[in-house]
C-alpha cells in the first residue's frame, strides 16, 4: 500500500514521467512470465491440476491477471460494501516473488492518488504527484500487485481472504484514495486479527451466493500445477509508482 520515496527534487523532475501510457494497439501493458521459486526455480512433477477445474486453453500461457480482473468484477457486483467500485479503474499486475518462502508480501494495494482522491499534495513546500497510469484514455485509481509464486502456493481458504484484504482497503468512496478507520491504526483498523475475521466472513458469504466456479476454479490450483498445464504463468508488470514533483506549479496544488 506503499508509494515509492521520491527522489531530490531535480533529478526526480527530470527523470521520472509523470505519466504512463499505454494502448490496446501497439503500446500494450508489458507482460511477463513469472518463475518457480522452489529448487532452483525447475518446474516440479506430478503436478498435474484436476482436469475438472477449469483455467482456459492449455495451449496458452495462463494470464494471471485477466482471470483475477474477472474474479474481482463478480465479487464487486455481488458484495455491497465494494458496490462503488469500478474494475475497469484498477490495475492488476504481478511482481515477482524472490524466494520460495511461504511468508512475507501476498498482495497490495497502491492507491493512485493521495488522503481524500487529491491528485497533489505539498510536503515542506512543494508539491507532489503520484505517476499516473492510462491505458488509451482510461486512467486507473488503484494498482492492485500480487506476489508470484507465493500468492498462488496459498491455501484457497487465505487466497480468498487475501483478496478480499485487498479489495477492502480501497476507499468506499472509489476516489484513488485508501479506506481509513478512525484510531491510531487507521488502514486495519484496531485489530489485525478482527480485520482478517472480517475478510474471511465477506469471502464465505459470497462463496455462500455460489457464484460461477469457473471465475475462481483458478484459486484451487497452485503456481506448479498452473505453469504444468499452460506452460507458463504470466501477469502484467508495471513500475511501482513514484512521487513526482510537480516543479514551477505550486500555488496549483491541493493541499492535505
């Protein structure tokens, strides 16, 4: 949920874009496979998924991110407390897990603009933007990042919850800003453990609603028996967004 620091003011001016693009065309979001972890990164045996659980051709490579987007868009149409979130506005991508350890980062959620959906803010007198992200004219308010292996070597019970960690930290007013609750631990609320009861209670209610198996089927197979079967796990990967100062413009700024 963390936003890169910024560099000094007139190598990051210089250096880093403001804003990037791409399209459907020529210009497309960078795709990457991501490798097994585990003994040296070789791909394991005897993984085969159950053929009953469906991931798309096997002749393809698996685009990890095109089937957590249409996961994501079900849960949101059919659990009220993401009613206002538009999928079409988050970015999904991968980055690439460095070690077979089971723990560490799963997943997160990077907000695109700052407290309140400002797209500025002034810190010790000059004011900063987040990058910006578009595809064609579509501009994205969140970058939702997923850990590969490590994501996918969960249980399905703590992908689920994970998943929905995620969703639930994106502001209900979907303005490119993070969900804050009232206290000192503002983003998980006063306790990590009631937090993550939450998520598992949202998770079961709408697998209770018995939504498509086909938009999760993916979950119950982890990263070993996916790359078996479709050759290689892929997702995009994108540059983890900057503070940019916004030189020669401060009295435009929004201000916390």
């Amino acid at each position: 949920m963390s936003i890169a620091r910024p560099m000094r003011l007139k190598t990051a001016a210089r250096l880093l874009p403001s804003v990037f693009c791409w399209d459907e065309g020529d210009n497309p979001l960078p795709m990457r496979a991501i490798r097994a972890t585990g003994r040296g990164g070789v791909r394991l045996l005897g993984t085969a998924a159950p053929p009953w659980l469906a991931t798309g051709s096997e002749s393809v490579p698996f685009d990890f991110c095109g089937h957590v987007r249409r996961l994501c868009a079900d849960i949101v149409r059919r659990c009220e407390p993401f009613r206002l979130v538009d999928v079409d506005r988050l970015l999904f991508a991968v980055t690439q897990a460095r070690s077979s350890r089971r723990h560490g980062l799963q997943a997160r959620v990077t907000p695109l603009r700052f407290r309140d959906g400002k797209l500025t803010r002034q810190r010790r007198g000059v004011n900063y933007m987040v990058q910006r992200y578009f595809v064609g004219r579509q501009e994205y308010l969140y970058l939702v990042t997923f850990c590969l292996p490590r994501f996918l070597d969960q249980d399905f019970d703590d992908k689920f919850i994970t998943l929905f960690h995620e969703l639930y930290h994106i502001s209900p007013l979907f303005n490119g800003d993070l969900r804050r609750h009232q206290g000192r631990y503002g983003l998980h609320s006063h306790s990590q453990r009631a937090y993550d009861r939450h998520m598992a209670g949202l998770a079961r209610d709408y697998l209770a609603g018995n939504p498509d198996p086909v938009l999760h089927a993916f979950l119950r197979l982890n990263f070993a028996q996916l790359q078996e079967r479709h050759g290689s796990v892929v997702g995009v990967v994108v540059p983890r967004p900057r503070l940019v100062p916004v030189l020669g413009n401060r009295d435009a700024a929004d201000r916390d």
